[in-house]
C-alpha cells in the first residue's frame, strides 16, 4: 500500500479551483467567505500573481481582545477598514502539481502548517493541497486495500 502513496501527486488530490480574493478585501469579507465556502484558507490574489495566504487564524490574532473596552460598532469599524493585506502571510511556501504526496506531507509537518498552494511551472495558482486532501487520499488508499 506505501508504495502507491509514494507514487501519488499532488495533482490527483489537490483540490481545485482555488478560492482566491483580492488584496484589499476587508477581513470581515475574508472570514465570511470562508465560512460560506467551508474553507480555512484563502489565497490573495491580484490578478494572476499570488501575494500571500490568509487563514482563519490570521484573521483571529487580528481581531481585538474580548477584554477590550470598545463598543461593538468601534470594533465593527476597525474591522472594516482592516483588509487582507494588512495579516496575509507573505512569505508562503509552495508546492508543484508533479510533487510527490509524501514529500508535500512531510513539508507540511516539518512547517507545522496545514495547506500549501500549487503553482505550475509559470507560477500560476493551479490548486490547494491540505491535511485534508492528504487524509481524504489516504482512506481512499486504505479503503482499495480492504478485501
């Protein structure tokens, strides 16, 4: 069975299209959006260069305390006016479509990260590859070994 795992790619498992938003999204929009789609990561976008990655949890650090003493609507407009590009991570690593699985797997353990983009050889954003694409790949795996 580990020897078909390590003949997998990312492109058989990463999942595509990827959602992206545009640098000067609100983060309120972002966390939204991730909500509607399900999803904990984003890649920001302008036009067809990839600048970063917000996740959930960058959206979290950026929010205030609940310990702080402002009202509910100073938070609503601070929020407002914090955008994407301001908690994105901009230094990201990536991943090619012809990678290997386990060395993406071993990547993503080795950087304590949980998703990684997929760029083709021009650069372009051509998919996500996640712990959960890299669990759906292995019950399918273990699932074609059952009798």
């Amino acid at each position: 069975m580990f020897g078909e795992i390590n003949n997998l790619t990312v492109q058989a498992w990463m999942t595509k299209p990827v959602i992206t938003i545009p640098p000067n999204t609100p983060i309120n929009a972002a966390h939204h959006l991730m909500e509607e789609k399900r999803v904990r990561r984003l890649v920001v976008m302008a036009g067809d260069e990839m600048l970063g990655l917000i996740t959930k949890g960058d959206i979290r650090e950026a929010k205030p305390s609940d310990a702080t003493t402002l009202s509910i609507w100073e938070l609503n407009y601070l929020l407002a006016q914090l955008t994407v590009d301001k908690v994105m991570t901009r230094a990201v690593l990536t991943v090619h479509p012809e990678d290997p699985i386990s060395k993406v797997a071993q990547i993503m353990l080795d950087h304590k990260i949980s998703g990684l983009p997929v760029l083709d050889d021009d650069q372009h954003v051509v998919g996500i590859i996640t712990e959960s694409d890299i669990f759906r790949m292995l019950i399918a795996n273990l699932e074609k070994q059952t009798p």
